[in-house]
C-alpha cells in the first residue's frame, strides 16, 4: 500500500520501499555496510599496527627527543636521573642501612646501577602506559590509526633511553673491573624479553588508564612497592633469609618479573655476582614465561576495547 504526504499542501503518493521492514543489522548486510569505528578483528590489528610501524618509532623518537628539550642538560637528563637515584640508594642502603648483604663496593655499585637501571626501564613504561590513551585525547580523536601504536611507542621510547643508559652502565662496569665477556651477550635476549613483558604491561595499563585517569596518581606508590619487593637496592634472597621469610615467600619474590630481569642482566654483567644460586630454577623459562604470558595477554585485553578508546 502507498503512502501519502503533503508537500506545499499537495498530496503526493510515494511507492513502498523494497528495504521496509528490515533492521539495522539487514540493511548493513545487504548494502555492504559496516560500523564505523567498529574493532577490526586479532590479525588484522596486528597487520594495521605493521603497516604503521615507522609511524610507531617516529613517534617514540619525537617523544624522547622533546622529553627533556626544555632542561639546559637536554638528553643527559636520560642518564643523569637513574644514576642520582642509584646515588641515593647507594648512601640509603649501602651505608647506612647495610643493605649490601656483605658485597664489596666493586660488586655492589654494578648491581645497584644495574638494577636502577632495568627497574626503571619497567617502572617508565608502566606510567607511560597509564597516560598512553588519557594523555592523548587529542590524537586518539582526531587520526584513524590502531590505538596500540601509543603504548607500544612509549614503550619502545624507554628502551632506546634504557639503551643510552646502557652506555654509562658499561663505563661503571669497567671503572670497577667488570670487563666484556661472553656473558655479555645474554644482555640482548634479556633485555628483548623484558621488552615485550614491558609492552604488555603498558598495553594493559593504557586501557585501564583510559577509563580511569586518577590511576596516574596511583600507581607512584605501586610501583614504589614493587621496586623494594624486587632488589633494587639490596640483593633479595639475603634480606628474605635474614627476615626469615617462609619458604612460599621467598619464591614468589624471586620469580617475580622485575627480580627475575634484574638479575638476569645481573648475572650477564656482573663478575663474581651469586645472585643466580638463588633464581628460580629454569629461570629463563619464567622469563620467557612472563613476557609470552603478558604480552599476549596484554595486547588481547588492549585489542578488546579498541573501538571505545577516546569516546565518551
């Protein structure tokens, strides 16, 4: 049956629609159509997030050259920032505290460095993460791109500043007689490891951050306890042993991610380190086992909320 309409008072007879009746979900079928902005699916979000690989550096390089434009030492500050910290701990935990567990200072002041260095690494990307979707509203609304390509980024910013750190590192190491050695090369796959753990933990952090900025704030006092679980400051089997910590303890602070990172860089280092009598047996697999486990589980829990990043 046809309809009637008035237009200017006339009536005009329009003929039924061969699409009446049919819902939203039909009339996207049948035409062709689909949801904008909808998630695309697993593989190709990753091919999107391939394609926008250059983008990806460019974006980290932009982000740690302006990190610290505004400072008169620039990119020193990269640097300068880990090894006051490491000075501090030094005076805290070496001197006062006697937190060394009996190591000489040149043993001690190499994994101090180290392991400021490499928590750091975790600690920047994670807090980089948070902010990751919050702190670029701007971006996320304006550009049609995969939104994992900000986490990602930033995460890839803290290995290439992690990476100039390495440099100062190595002259700490050889200034207390740590000289190169075969070892040395295990520095790659650990590091490659904690990467990817680090990536997924920021993959994770961004889109609970997105939802909830306040995180921002309190993730400072997280972290800050996950560091003195973790030895930064003081070799952790020999503290666990003198608090007399059951035996459950003490493995799962030792088979924590950023203990078992620490001290594998440690023990790839370090001459005359014994941290690794007392890692986890299979300590390469748990390392493997943390990166694989949050990374993956990281990018899907990302992925999964794509289509709501930036809205609302």
């Amino acid at each position: 049956m046809s309809e009637t309409t008035h237009d200017g008072g006339v009536a005009v007879s329009v003929p039924p629609s061969p699409d009446d009746g049919l819902s939203r979900a039909e009339l996207a079928a049948k035409y062709g159509l689909s949801q904008s902005g909808a998630r695309p699916g697993l593989l190709e979000y990753v091919g999107q997030l391939w394609d926008r690989r250059h983008f990806i550096l460019a974006f980290s390089q932009a982000k740690l050259t302006a990190q610290y434009s505004q400072a008169k030492l620039g990119q020193l500050w990269q640097v300068a920032t880990p090894l006051l910290n490491a000075a501090v701990y030094f005076f805290i935990f070496g001197l006062l505290l006697g937190g060394r567990g009996g190591m000489p200072n040149d043993i001690y002041i190499p994994f101090l460095v180290t392991g400021v260095f490499v928590f750091t690494f975790t600690q920047s990307s994670v807090m980089a993460g948070v902010r990751a979707i919050s702190g670029n509203l701007g971006l996320v609304r304006a550009l049609h791109f995969p939104r994992a390509s900000l986490p990602i980024s930033f995460s890839l910013q803290q290995l290439q500043q992690l990476l100039f750190s390495m440099i100062v590192l190595v002259v700490v190491l050889l200034g207390f007689g740590h000289f190169p050695s075969w070892s040395w090369l295990l520095v790659v796959p650990a590091l490659a490891l904690q990467f990817v753990f680090n990536v997924g933990l920021s993959l994770i952090m961004a889109r609970m951050g997105s939802k909830t900025p306040d995180l921002a704030q309190l993730m400072p006092f997280v972290l800050r306890t996950w560091m003195y679980a973790s030895g930064v400051m003081f070799p952790l089997a020999h503290m666990l042993k003198e608090a007399h910590a059951p035996a459950w303890m003490a493995d799962v602070l030792l088979a924590n991610p950023a203990a078992v990172y620490m001290d594998l860089m440690r023990y790839a280092l370090i001459d005359g380190f014994e941290g690794h009598q007392n890692l986890p047996p299979h300590v390469w697999t748990v390392a493997l086992g943390w990166a694989v486990l949050t990374g993956v589980l990281g990018f899907v829990y990302f992925w999964k909320a794509e289509e709501r990043y930036g809205r609302g």
